[in-house]
C-alpha cells in the first residue's frame, strides 16, 4: 500500500493513496489518529489497521470511481487536489548513513580523497529540515555549495532495540524516495556533518510510503537523480557497503528506534561537488530523485529570502 499525508483545506491528514485518489483515513478510521501525528498512530497500530485498509483499497481499485461502501463519498479526494507532506512530518528521530556507497566514496568531492570507512558513519538530519516531496528546496544564503543526494529511506514500524541484521527486515514498515541535500562548504568544516546535513528544507522525503509488504528486496532497486534533465546519479541499492539489515543492528544496539523514525541509507555516485567543475544547485534549478517501485520527489531550488 501507499501511505500519504497531506493537507486538504488547511487540515492534515493521513492517506491511503490508491491510483490517482486518496481516501482519508483521519476520518474514515472514526478517530483512531490523531490530528498531531496520524502517520505514526497508523505505522504504530499497523497489525490491527491493516486488514481494513487492505479491503479499502481492494473495493477503490474495484472500479476508478467507487468508494469503499460506508464511507462518506467526501473522503475521497483527487490527489493532485491535496498537498503532500513529509509521509511523517515530524520523525521522532532522522538518522543517515555516509559514505554507503564505494563509488561515492571513490569521488573526489571538494578535492578531498577518501577511503571506505572502517565503521559506519552516521549524522543526524533535525528535524527541520524534513520536508514535502514536490515543495522548494531553499538554497541558504551563506553557501554557494548546495548539493543533492539521491537516497532510499526506511521508515520504522516498531519499537525495537538490539536487532540482529537477520531480523531487521521485521522492524521496517516501509520505503520512501529521499534526498539527502548537504550544503558542503558547511559539512566539511568540522568532523562533525550535522549543520551542513540540517539546513531547513534539506530532507525532502516522500511522495509516500511503500509498506513493506510491497518491496520484495530494498536491496534491488534502481536509484537515480536528474538536475534539469540531466542524469547525474544512477545506480543500484544493491551497491551499499553497508545494507540496510546491518545499518538497523548498528543503529539498535545504540539506541531504541521508535515507529516513524527515519533512516537515510546513503547515496551513489554523481553528486554535484564531484563534477569539473562542481556542478551545485542554483535558483531555478529542478532535482527529481527516482527509485524502482517507490516512486519520485520534484523540487525546485529557490534561493534564500533575505528578509530574516
């Protein structure tokens, strides 16, 4: 299934998306979420929810027009008439993956030559910088060095902690397209990425989530990413160095990980500071990411306002 969340009219709710329509399950599910954070209490309540938005979505697919019997005609919208958020807007925690990649590694970016680390590195994305699939990426004014990342994101669907890779498959509810954008002059300032991965707008993630149960392997999906129709990334999950299993028992045996939060699982080759020269976002720009079987995120790149 495809899971959305969305505003309608100034409200916000979660979505079950079914072709060209989205049901709102905020009112459909008679006050079972909350108006808050209802992507969560669906990914939290999945196990007892499931069953009906399965049949939901079975008697939406039925015929292009129907809706699921007892259920007001009104819930279901055209979805190109809501506006997309963040599948969940506000992750209790957003973690990303560097250097996942060995061709990323192998490029040299902002003259730097590196080496495939020996441990996993991982940098918090905050939570401001979560952001809708198709909304502006804003370029800050401090920087002329604002860069894409096309990544898979994994979303969390319980609570777990010391998680063998072998199970990990058991603790993830779903897959996002993401872009992981990082402002390098900023990142490479210190040993330390968070300010130059947290700009605001920085963590486009989206345009739903594909349920788990949809993706026979994350670990076999095309990854690509174009900047004004030119293709400039274009690989393979497969290619991770570390994959995601072994990310999520890395990241358990640190800390609990809650339903909803978000993991970021690296990206490929042909980022912007590896071209030359380097070829970083301007005002005007369009980036579209793409993955196999979860879908795509558009954003213009608008600079920074100047008023504070």
């Amino acid at each position: 299934m495809h899971l959305c969340t969305y505003t309608h009219h100034d409200q916000t709710a979660a979505g079950l998306v079914v072709g060209t329509r989205v049901l709102n399950l905020s009112q459909a599910l008679g006050g079972a979420l909350s108006a808050h954070q209802p992507m969560i209490d669906v990914i939290a309540q999945w196990a007892t929810l499931q069953p009906q938005l399965a049949a939901w979505r079975e008697a939406m697919l039925a015929e292009d027009d129907a809706v699921p019997a007892g259920l007001n005609p009104a819930w279901v919208l055209p979805l190109d008439a809501v506006h997309l958020l963040a599948p969940v807007p506000r992750p209790g925690k957003t973690l990303a993956i560097g250097l996942n990649y060995l061709e990323h590694v192998n490029e040299q970016i902002i003259g730097e030559v590196r080496t495939p680390p020996e441990h996993q590195i991982w940098f918090p994305k905050l939570a401001n910088a979560i952001h809708a699939p198709f909304d502006p990426i804003v370029l800050p004014r401090i920087s002329q060095m604002t860069d894409y990342e096309a990544e898979m994101v994994a979303i969390i669907g319980q609570r777990c902690r010391h998680v063998p890779a072998e199970r990990a498959h058991e603790v993830v509810f779903g897959y996002a397209v993401g872009n992981d954008v990082s402002v390098r002059d900023i990142q490479k300032r210190t040993s330390q990425w968070t300010l130059g991965k947290s700009f605001d707008t920085h963590a486009p993630y989206g345009p739903w989530i594909t349920t788990a149960d949809e993706v026979a392997d994350p670990h076999a999906l095309a990854i690509q990413c174009w900047v004004n129709g030119e293709l400039r990334q274009s690989s393979h999950t497969s290619l991770m160095i570390h994959n995601l299993w072994s990310q999520i028992a890395q990241l358990t045996q640190v800390m609990t990980l809650e339903p909803g939060d978000v993991i970021f699982t690296g990206t490929c080759a042909g980022v912007g500071a590896a071209f030359t020269p380097p070829k970083f976002l301007r005002h005007g720009d369009t980036v579209r990411v793409e993955i196999e079987g979860l879908g795509a995120i558009v954003a213009r790149c608008e600079d920074e306002e100047e008023a504070a």
